[in-house]
C-alpha cells in the first residue's frame, strides 16, 4: 500500500499539515536559513536518569530545518521527534532518533461517523505500514468533530470503526493512540471546540469496548488540564490504558515552567511510578529562545 499525504487547508487541524511543514522546514521556507538552529546551550545531555523516555513534536519547532534539529534533540538525550512523515524518517535515524507517534488521518473527521470509515481505515492502515516498516511504536488517530451527534452515538460508533483496523495494528505490533483533545479553547493550535473525546474516560471506554492491548489513549497532560485536571489520579486510575503522553503549559500551552499552573513533577514522578514503558512528548509552544525551553523542559521530566 502507498504512503500520501493530503495537502490541507492551512489552520483547520494541525495533524494534517503537519507533513507540509516538515517539507517546507526541510526546504529552508521556515524563518532563518535551513541551518539556523541556535546552540541555545552546550550539547550535553540534559536527560539523564532514563526512567522516562522522551520525544519532542516537531511541529512547535518547525522553524527550524530537521536535521539540525535531530542533532540537538539527540545531544539533550531525547530518544524520539514525532509527528513527521516517513519521507523525512532517515534524518531521525541518522541520529539515533525513532519517531514514536505517527500522524494518520485529521481529527475533525473522524471514527465517530460511519460515513468516515472507509478514509480513516486507509489513512491508519497506511500509518501502520509506515510505522511497523520503520519498526516505531505508535499511530495516532482521533474520533472526530461531534457536529450535533450525541456522544453516546458516537462512542458506539467509534468502536465500531476502530474494530476493523485493530486487528491490523495487532498484526503489524502498533499501537493505535486516540487522542484526548480540550474542546474548550477556541484558539488555533491551541483547543479544539467541538472534539468528541475531550474527556479521558469517553476515550478510555473506547479502549475497554474494543478489548486490544494494542488500542491505547494519548494522554495529552495539556488537554486533559483543560477539561478536568486531577491529573494524577486518573494517571494512577487509567494507567493500562495510556499509550503516550503529551505536555504542556496551561494557560497558553507555553513552556511546562513557573509561568503556568501545572505542577510537572509530581505528575512525571506519577508517571514514572506507573512503570510506564512508552514516551513523554514534549508538545508546547516556545515564547522565548526554544532549544533553551525544550532544554529545560526535558530536565524537568528526568525524574
């Protein structure tokens, strides 16, 4: 089966141009010139203890060209770049780099309405084979835009769509990933109103109804902040259910530092404790010099 991409249309969800702006980062188009990554700090490790594994999503960074990217990311002893289409799989590898969450299809049509099934099972089947081929664990996938459907009905439904594409992850030993996404904040890249899994334990009786060790939620720390907090209990109540996780800062979804509300380590401990084996993705937006924020946001999770 062939990999495509579909080019999207700028600001309606930020998985789908993810692949246009990993080309055009590639391509020099971004801000700066293609080598214009500043050495914010020397290239040490900032993550060092391992108890976490570590990944980055690209697309809050992609002002700057992957492959000088990859070369900082590697130093600071983050493990992973996600969200970057297989055609640029080989910059990961060069330096010792997986891409541990693969994009699939959009999360404004999603499973949750059954005249999207045939388009989700072709995006996430291709998302499968790319990912099982590169040997990366993890696809992402999303339920889709309530758009006046109950939420009973679209559970149901989600179920039922993502059952015909689990046995395939199973085959191929990928997880599926279903993001949990804050439908309260109506800012680009920042909330997404309307999303149906928007609370953690619609999406994880997804999970229970399926039944599959392969079939996970994302966890997105952020998100989940949003909408309910008391993040470390339902860590500690859903931990069999969790495939990956993403951070933050909230407000803003900023740097994971003092300007926010979250307290960080405590919830990297929590996760720790949970004896997870999956990957910690670092998913904000830098406000100030950004290899210096990521910097410090991977040594507060090296718990």
């Amino acid at each position: 089966m062939g990999w495509s991409f579909d080019v999207p249309r700028f600001g309606t969800n930020r998985r789908q141009w993810l692949g246009v702006a990993a080309g055009m980062a590639a391509a020099g188009l971004f801000r700066g010139s293609p080598g214009a990554v500043r050495a914010a700090s020397p290239d040490r490790p900032a993550a060092t203890k391992g108890r976490l594994k570590q990944s980055v999503c690209y697309w809050c960074f992609n002002r700057f060209d992957l492959e000088s990217f990859a070369r900082h990311v590697a130093a600071m002893g983050i493990r992973s770049i996600e969200l970057v289409p297989p055609n640029q799989w080989p910059i990961l590898k060069q330096h010792g780099l997986i891409c541990a969450l693969t994009s699939s299809h959009g999360f404004v049509e999603g499973w949750n309405r059954k005249e999207n099934y045939a388009m989700c099972e072709e995006k996430v089947k291709q998302a499968i084979d790319a990912t099982a081929a590169a040997g990366f664990p993890n696809v992402i996938t999303f339920s889709g835009f309530r758009k006046g459907m109950p939420d009973d009905v679209g559970l149901e439904n989600t179920v039922a769509g993502l059952k015909r594409v689990i046995g395939y992850a199973e085959q191929h030993k990928v997880n599926l990933c279903l993001e949990v996404l804050n439908s309260r904040v109506d800012v680009e890249m920042k909330g997404h109103p309307d999303y149906m899994a928007d609370r953690v334990e619609w999406a994880v009786e997804v999970c229970r109804r399926i039944g599959s060790p392969r079939m996970k939620i994302l966890f997105d720390i952020y998100h989940v902040q949003i909408m309910q907090g008391d993040i470390i209990t339902r860590i500690r109540q859903f931990q069999e259910y969790i495939g990956h996780y993403h951070t933050a800062g909230v407000p803003g979804r900023n740097e994971i530092d003092a300007t926010q509300e979250i307290n960080y380590p405590p919830i990297f401990k929590a996760i720790a404790e949970t004896r997870f084996e999956g990957y910690v993705a670092h998913e904000f937006i830098p406000t100030r010099d950004p290899l210096e924020s990521l910097r410090e946001a991977v040594a507060l999770c090296d718990v």
